[in-house]
C-alpha cells in the first residue's frame, strides 16, 4: 500500500483542524447575528415606546394649552408659542415611521384625519383640539399600553434566547475544541510515526553504507515525496560509491601488483643479468683469443641493452624515483625517458615541489599514470613539437594542466579509446574532474585536471 506524501502528511492535521475551527468560526458569527436581530427588535420596541409615550405626554400637554387659550390667559402668546413646540413633539413622534408604520389601519387614518386639525394657525380652534384629542389619546395610550407588554414579552424571550444561545454555544464550543486537540494529536502522533519510522531507515541505511554494508539499502519503486527522493538519491550514491571503490580497489590492486612484479624483477631478474655481466667481463678478461674476445664484448653489449629494456619496464611498472623523490621529479624522468630519437618534442615543465606533502601514495601514484598516459598519447598521436606540463595549487584545489601544439582530436569521439577510459577512471578514483579544451597554441588539446585538496 502506497503511504501518503510527506507533505500531505504534515498538512493533513492542521488542514482538519483549521477547518473545524473555521466551522466553529461560522457557527459563532452565525449565533451572533441572530443575537444582534433579536437585540435590534428590543432597540426598535424600545424606540417605538418612548416615541409614543412621547407623543402623548405631547398630547396631553396641547389639550391643557388648549384649556389656557379658551380661559383668555393673559399670557396668550406665551401658551401659543409652547403650543407650537408641543404641537410639533407631537406630530414628529407620532408620524415617526416606525411608530406609524405599527399602527393599525384605522388609527393611523384617523391621525391622518386628526394631525392636521392639531396644528398651530392663526384660527386655530382650542375647543375642536379639546376634542380630537380626546378622542385619540384613548387610543394612544392602549395602542401604547399593547406596545409597552410586547416590549416586556420581547425583552423576556431575549434574555432568554441569550442565556439558551450561551449556554448551547459554551458546550458546542468546547466540544469542538476538544475534537479539534483530539485530532491534532492522532496526526501529530500518526504523523511522528510514519515520517519517524521512514527517516529510521533511511538512517539505517545510511549508517550501513558508512560502515561497508550495503546489503540493506533499498530504492522505493516510485518516489512519492521527497524523503523517497533522497532514499532513491542516496541508493544511487552508493552505487556509484560502489562503482569508485571497485575501481579503486581495482586500480589500486593493479599498482600493488605492478610493483611486485618490478621488485621481483629489479632482486631477481636485473641481479642475474647483472651476475651474467660480471662473469662475460671476467671471461673476456681471460681469454686471449681475439675473435672470441669481440664475440664476448658484442654478447655483454647486447646483455647491457636487455638490461636497460627491462629498467626501463620495471620503470614503467612502478616508478621507483616517485618513492623517493616525489612526483616532480618522477614527472621529470618520465618526459626523459618518453623522449628518445631526434625528432622529440621539447617539454615544459613547472611543477610545485611542495605539493607532494598534500597527496598520499595512492593520489600521488594516480597523478604519475595520469600524466604518462597523457604524455604517451600526445607524443604517440599528436605529432606535436612542444608540449608543457603545469602541476601547481590555486586557492584550495589542484590543478593540473598539459597542452600541446599538435594537430589535435575532439575527444567526444574518441571517448570510447581504452587511454581516454583509464584517465577518466583514475581521476574519477581520486575525486578528481577532467576537461579537454583547445590550448592556447594555435593548434593541439588542453588536459586541466582539477581536484579539491583536503584542509
């Protein structure tokens, strides 16, 4: 069964909650607004009782103006002006929309019939505002008695959705918030594991691979996320690890070989050769024989030339000079020795003596190969006349560069060539990059090895 991506695993948890929250969240505003519209109906029971009662303490006040203005109070135009005041408290409580708008049918066509008639003219008629009023504040004050016991009932049912609409929310509330830490625990712990188990693994793994086991490590068949990417990554890592060992192991059992054979023929062979040598100058010290006493001298001469053949393989095979005086000068002795006939190339050479001390044997033995093969193939196939071999150290790397005049190849099709594979298999064995470029002459290649040195 395929497990869940990593990431989807991390936001699979606070996804759910979030989420829940969010409900939460709704539910909350959607209590609250129907908190607010049920306190909205108190607020306009609130204004539409005060407006009333307004308009008939109004009304109430006009009818005993009326009373002063039909007794001749000497101060007439003081209870006309305070009757133009409460005319106007009047009409603007009692026609306010919310208060009329309540009103029932036939009440408000008689304030329709009845406002006009309450307001303050020149001819205003005190007796006939007696009258209407009379007859409407009766109806005001029950219509205001009937509003006053609905305020009441409305304030009553508030409170009471109040406390019903708490306490409901309190216990929803607290439900989902002890489902929301129910759930973040399941998936945090779900999470730990799974992620947990997986990381331990590849811990494992890895741990095997440090220490030369790699029995264990296995790639996933298909990368879901990006811990099986780095498992899948590191399962290619120690292939390739595997492959660099192999070939260094390969390599390195090849020059362990290769300087057995030169010391088995440098104690054994050369010390017989040489034996026979001494024996020929002792015979042809002896004998006076002229004609035998030439053939002797031309055997030890021919004897002499194996010798030198057989120095020169056991140099090949392993370089005793780079043993004891380094890779300068076994660089050195090679380009000596790779140049015999008139028509060598001259060489070049410029190499930091101090660098021997930042390479160990096996390095140091692969750079030699290296520079051989290289120097081989140029002298064999570039037919150039001049080539320079530069080993020095800029910053914290190594570089080594040999370029020539030669005519030159494009090595990415002579990639396959058996000289190319063993210098890109010993730089590889090192760490090391190659690259091939035009040189600066105006014709030739350009071999730049770089490796990065140790601290």
């Amino acid at each position: 069964m395929r497990h869940l991506p990593f990431k989807y695993q991390v936001a699979l948890g606070p996804a759910i909650v979030i989420a829940t929250l969010a409900g939460l969240i709704w539910f909350t505003l959607a209590q609250f607004d129907e908190l607010k519209r049920q306190n909205e109906i108190i607020r306009q029971w609130a204004r539409v009782t005060d407006r009333m009662h307004l308009a008939i303490s109004a009304g109430y006040q006009l009818r005993e103006i009326s009373r002063g203005l039909m007794a001749k109070n000497p101060d007439r135009t003081e209870l006309q002006f305070n009757y133009l005041e409460q005319s106007r408290i009047f009409t603007d409580n009692v026609l306010y929309p919310e208060c009329f708008d309540r009103l029932p049918a036939e009440l408000r066509k008689i304030i329709d019939a009845t406002e006009p008639k309450l307001r303050f003219r020149d001819d205003l008629s005190p007796r006939e505002v007696i009258t209407n009023l009379d007859h409407l504040l009766p109806k005001l004050e029950g219509l205001y008695d009937n509003w006053w016991i609905q305020k009441r009932a409305a304030y009553i049912t508030y409170y009471d959705d109040v406390q019903e609409t708490n306490s409901r929310y309190l216990s929803i509330a607290l439900t989902v918030l002890a489902v929301c830490l129910a759930l973040a625990s399941v998936f945090t712990i779900w999470t730990l594991r799974s992620t947990n188990g997986r990381l331990k693994k590849l811990a494992s793994q890895t741990q095997a691979v440090s220490e030369g086991s790699v029995t264990t490590l296995t790639a996933p068949v298909v990368c879901v996320d990006e811990i099986d990417n780095v498992t899948a990554s590191v399962s290619r890592m120690t292939q390739r690890l595997l492959q660099v060992v192999a070939v260094e192991k390969v390599l390195q059992g090849v020059e362990n070989e290769r300087r057995r054979i030169a010391m088995d023929m440098h104690d054994q062979v050369l010390a017989e050769l040489t034996s026979v040598t001494r024996q020929l100058d002792s015979l042809q010290q002896q004998d006076t024989n002229s004609q035998l006493r030439a053939q002797l001298g031309q055997v030890r001469e021919d004897l002499l030339r194996s010798i030198q053949t057989i120095r020169d393989v056991i140099d090949d095979l392993h370089p005793h000079v780079l043993d004891m005086l380094g890779l300068s000068a076994a660089i050195s002795a090679l380009t000596e020795r790779a140049c015999k006939g008139n028509n060598c190339p001259s060489c070049y050479l410029s190499i930091d003596d101090a660098m021997d001390s930042r390479f160990n044997a096996y390095t140091r033995i692969m750079l030699y190969r290296i520079v051989q093969e290289v120097v081989s193939n140029l002298i064999r196939h570039a037919h150039c006349t001049q080539y320079e071999i530069r080993l020095h150290q800029q910053d914290s790397q190594l570089h080594l560069v040999i370029e020539d005049n030669g005519k030159g190849f494009d090595p990415t099709h002579h990639s396959s060539g058996h000289g190319l594979i063993n210098i890109s298999e010993r730089a590889r064995a090192i760490g090391a990059k190659i690259q091939w470029k035009p040189s600066r002459f105006n014709s030739g290649n350009c071999f730049e090895l770089t490796l990065e040195l140790s601290a």
